[in-house]
C-alpha cells in the first residue's frame, strides 16, 4: 500500500511572505489545519494552526484590539513557520508514513517527488486507509477466528479460505494478528451471510471470537 494511494492531493498551499493572517483565512476556508509553505516551486517549510497560535498575542496582553490586528498583519508565514519539514516520497509504503509520524511525533507528512509537493498524508488519512484496509462498512458478514498455537500450522489460514470459496463466497479484507501466546486472531470480511460461515464454520477446530453481520444502516 503506497503511500500515494491514500493522500490528499488536492493541497493548499501559502509562500513564505504570506500575512498569517490571510493564511489562517485560507485554513479556515478550505478546512485544513496545515499548510506547506513553497516559494518558486520548492517546500521550505509548513505552517499550522498551532504555530499561528503560538505567535498570536494572548488574550492577556495589554494590547489594544487595533494593536494586535496591527501585529498579525505585519507578521508574515516566514517568521512563524516549521523550517525543518519531514516529508515523505509518493511511492513509500503507508506503513513507512506510520512509522515516520509516531517516531518524529507528527501528524503530517508533506509528499515530495523531486522538489514538488504532490499531496500531504495526515494522520486522518491514516485513519481512513486503515478502515478502507479492513473493509469496514462493507456490506456482508464478518469473522474473527482464533487459531491456538497448536493449530497455527502451514495451510491452516489457506483451509479457511478455500472452506469460504467452497460456497464461492468472496474475501474482501482479511487481516492476521499473532499473538504473544503463539495463538493468531484472523479477521475476515466477506460478501456473506453470517448463517452460511456458521454452518461451514461448525465442525472446525479453531475458535469463532466474533461473526456478525456488515454495513448494514
């Protein structure tokens, strides 16, 4: 999973003489919280809702209204933004972008390819690729089955789905998770009906922790 797949590539984005002031306008219209910030085709930098914050007067400054609004209209993007921005190539895995967010704490990846900006991942994205991964929200019926460690076995998985494919159901999603104890939990969306994976499911071995019916309103 690429990483281009599942980015924004519609991007908003400001130059480093932009008023913070007509960039939080530009936030607050097109409904984002970041924005790259790129001068003649290049990135140097990223402004966010919680940098503008930053260098907003407090509600407790002595500053008059005229002031303040005096202040934020002389301060420009390049003297508030992230100079040091991680990005991310189109073509890195969506794993590689998870990885990248939780060990630099970030909540956005700008994404590159040569000097360009092509599109942003963020961290919301990450939530939707993951519930498009699982299949969440299909319409069918979904199983979760527990495979002990003795029965986790080469082929165990592979009878499963050939059993599904006997009643020439289809797999939309199926995800597997090994656990400490050497057991595997494995997670199987299906265009199915609930009573039909139990029948199949009756006479076998492994554990059914959960099967229920999908994407129903």
């Amino acid at each position: 999973m690429a990483i281009k797949d599942f980015m924004t590539k519609e991007v908003f984005s400001v130059t480093s003489d932009t008023k913070i002031s007509k960039a939080a306008t530009l936030m607050e219209e097109k409904n984002v919280h970041r924005l790259p910030v790129i001068d003649n085709g290049k990135l140097v930098g990223l402004i966010t809702e919680g940098t503008m914050k930053e260098a907003s007067p407090s509600k407790a400054t002595s500053l008059s209204v005229y002031e303040m609004n005096y202040l934020l209209n002389k301060t420009i993007v390049r003297d508030v933004m992230i100079h040091k921005v991680e990005t991310i190539s189109p073509d890195a895995t969506l794993e590689d972008g998870v990885f990248m967010m939780r060990s630099k704490n970030i909540g956005v990846l700008p994404v590159v390819e040569g000097e360009q900006v092509v599109g942003i991942i963020t961290d919301k994205d990450i939530f939707d690729a993951f519930l498009h991964v699982a299949g969440y929200g299909e319409l069918g019926a979904r199983v979760i089955l527990k495979f002990s460690k003795e029965e986790d076995h080469p082929g165990s998985l592979a009878k499963v789905v050939e059993l599904i494919a006997s009643k020439e159901i289809n797999i939309q999603t199926l995800l597997v998770n090994p656990k400490e104890d050497g057991s595997v939990i494995a997670e199987i969306q299906t265009n199915g009906e609930v009573a039909i994976l139990k029948d199949l499911f009756a006479n076998e071995t492994f554990e059914i922790l959960d099967i229920k019916t999908t994407g129903e309103v």
